[in-house]
C-alpha cells in the first residue's frame, strides 16, 4: 500500500473520533465539522512530506481545535461588534477552550447516531454519515453518489442546520429510543454499501469507494456495540457479498450473474470472515433480517459450483425472512428459491400476488424476475418482453445491457 494511501486510510479512521473530541467540548457541530475537515486537508497536505505524527489524533484535534477557536472567534467578535453598535455595550472577552483529547464513550457510535437523527431525510443521512463520519470530502461524495457538488454542498448544509434547530445533542439517546436509532444507523449503512455494490445509474455496475466505506463504517458500529447480533449480520452481509464483487463484471464491464461467475475469483477470506460472524450472531436472540440475509449470502458461498447451491435451505432462510421482515423484494427472492426447489409455475403464482403492489409494481426487478421464471418454464416470448420491460426501468447501464442482451438470446431464432 502506497503511503498517500496508508494516510487517507488512517485519516478517515480518526475523522470520526477527532470530531467527536472536538464536538464534545465546544459544541456547535456545524463549526467542529468543518474544523475538522480542515484539520484532514493539512494533514493530507502535511504528513507525507514531514511523515505522520507519533501520536496522529491529539495532532489532529490540536490543529481542529485551533480552526474552530479562529472560527467561534472570529464569529463572536462580530455579533459583539453587532450588538455592542446597537446597544453600546463593551465588547466582552473572546471564546478559547482547550480540547477535550480523552472521550469517555465511543464518539463512533454517537456521530453515526447524531447523522443518522430522524429529523433528517435519508439522503441528507447518507450525505452527512460519509462527511461527518466518513471524512470524506463534498467533491467525493458528490462523484459517489452522482449529485452535483454544489448540491451535495447544499444539502450537507441543510443537514446539519437541521440537528442544530432539532436540538441534538452528542449523547445516548434515550434508553427507550436506542433500539430505533440503532436500526437507522444500519438502514443507512446498507444504503450506502448497496449504492456501492450496485450503482442504481451510470455506467458502472460498481462504486467501490461507498462499498468499502460502508464496510469500514460497519466494522467501527461493529466494534462499538460487539454484542449486537444484527450489527453482526449487517457486517457479515456485506463481507459476504461484496467477497463476490471480482466475478460480477467481465473485463469490458458487462455484468454477470452468480450462477455463470468464476468463483475463483471470490475473496475467500472475506467469504470465512462473514461466515464466522453469521454463525456467531445467528447464536443471539433475537434473531434478526440482516442474520437471516447473511446466512442466505452465506449459503450461496458455500457452493463450489452453481448447481451445488443448497436452495431448499436457502428457501427455508426466505421463508423466515419473509415472515420477520415482510417486503415485496423479499418475496421476489423467495419466489426464484422456490423455482429451483418446486420448478417456476408455483413461483410464478407467487410472483403474481405482487402485482398490485405499489412499492415494486414499476421496478425493474419485478419484470426481470419474472422473466427468469418464464424463460425456466419455456416461454421465451413472454420472458423476452418482461427482460425488455425491466431494461427500461432501470438507470443502472450495466443493468440495462444485461436485461436486453438477455432478450437478444431468447428472440434469435432456434436452431434444431
């Protein structure tokens, strides 16, 4: 790893617990955020010149803490001067503070919860988890998630003017609402992982840097709340797909489905790591969706070869998610399990009480999955207009020319 790299890596490492030393003791989270942000941005600029400091954090927090001292102070000194002109009152002493280096709790777990606060939209949660949390910059978040900078820069904004009129604090929310809190903390980071793994538009299936952040995020809540069974299934989740992530695409970008991947070139480490959490968190009670996804992930890991796939166990593991965390995308995934167990006619049957189903009528899985179950029961003509269908309800490129490739097939002519 090149030392540019080691630095970028380490930084966003202590981007969250710089500015949670530095939140913690001056309040204003607006202010410390960008403080920090620029702490980051010298220190990027400084350490692979000068080398990086024995001690990185208390360097970082030194340097954050005199940003947002020049900041408040610079900000107080003009409303003294505003209001000692309208009431001629002298102009009192400026705010200096030193910081706080030693955090008694995890400053992790409090920021991922203080980004994800329910007074925000999810967009805005996402936006400012990878900022705030994440370290990253607007211009790299914008890229990420294909939203013009200045936009992302708005919208970053408006996050955190809206904590600060909600009244957030740096603290545990209530015992009551943890629960809650935690599970949009996850909510989020699995958007994010998902948005990485595949992009829902552009031209690549894959944005590597919001699946690897998801990741790296997810092990930081992982580490803060270890008995967590669901965190542990989240992070299992994710280490277990994306251990696939080599084998989905071909050189040229084209995508590739699970049961036509070289499953050499899996991450086989990735692949021991989820099955290890999956088998440890699925111990706990209580038994959660993200276990229940993580052990069906798992399961497909287990096959050496596609027509190994245990799919009465995984239809089993559907059928349990199904009942635990009721959505339509679920019963989809159920539906192509219970094809490869019962043959495509019953699935076909399942698939159909969705169509009334607002919340997937007009997604592009819906008419792909259906194509799947048509061309398994022979009817190339029905599943060739579904993969046309699905192709145009999708954004993603990669997606598209999968769907239509796979229409082409089914409409060339049969050769005896």
């Amino acid at each position: 790893m090149r030392t540019t790299d080691r630095i970028e890596y380490l930084l966003r490492d202590l981007a969250p617990q710089v500015l949670g030393a530095v939140y913690r003791r001056y309040g204003h989270f607006d202010v410390a955020e960008d403080a920090v942000q620029e702490a980051l941005l010298v220190a990027a600029q400084q350490w692979p010149a000068d080398g990086v400091p024995e001690d990185p954090r208390p360097w970082l927090i030194r340097i954050a803490s005199r940003k947002m001292i020049d900041q408040l102070r610079s900000d107080r000194s003009r409303r003294e001067r505003e209001d000692a002109d309208a009431l001629q009152v002298p102009v009192g002493r400026t705010f200096a503070r030193a910081p706080d280096d030693e955090a008694p709790v995890d400053d992790s777990l409090l920021l991922l919860i203080l980004c994800c606060h329910p007074a925000l939209t999810r967009a805005s949660q996402v936006a400012l988890t990878l900022r705030a949390v994440g370290g990253l910059t607007t211009a790299e978040i914008a890229h990420a998630l294909l939203v013009p900078e200045s936009t992302m820069g708005q919208r970053i904004s408006r996050a955190k003017q809206t904590i600060k009129k909600a009244g957030a604090t740096f603290a545990m929310p209530p015992v009551a609402d943890r629960g809650e809190r935690l599970d949009a903390v996850m909510q989020v980071l699995y958007l994010i992982f998902n948005e990485g793994y595949t992009s829902t538009s552009g031209a690549d299936l894959h944005r590597v840097e919001l699946s690897a952040e998801a990741i790296r995020l997810t092990r930081i809540l992982f580490h803060a709340v270890p008995g967590d069974g669901e965190v542990a299934g989240l992070l299992s989740l994710m280490l277990s797909t994306d251990a696939r992530r080599a084998a989905r695409t071909t050189a040229g970008g084209a995508l590739v489905p699970m049961a036509e991947q070289d499953r050499t070139l899996w991450d086989s480490a990735a692949i021991a790591e989820g099955a290890e959490l999956v088998t440890a968190a699925m111990k706990r009670k209580p038994l959660g969706p993200y276990q229940l996804q993580a052990a069906i992930a798992a399961v497909h890991n287990e096959a050496e070869v596609s027509d190994d796939t245990d799919w009465v166990q995984i239809l089993g593991l559907y059928g349990l998610l199904e009942q635990l965390a009721p959505n339509p995308i679920v019963t989809l995934n159920r539906a192509v399990a219970l094809a490869m167990v019962r043959g495509p006619n019953e699935a076909l049957d399942l698939v159909a009480s969705l169509g009334s189903d607002e919340r997937i009528a007009d997604h592009h899985r819906f008419a792909a999955v259906r194509a799947h179950l048509h061309d398994m029961a022979g009817d190339r003509t029905a599943a060739a207009g579904l993969y046309r269908e699905a192709a145009r309800a999708t954004t993603s490129i990669p997606e598209q020319r999968y769907l239509l490739g796979r229409a082409a097939r089914l409409e060339a002519p049969q050769h005896d």
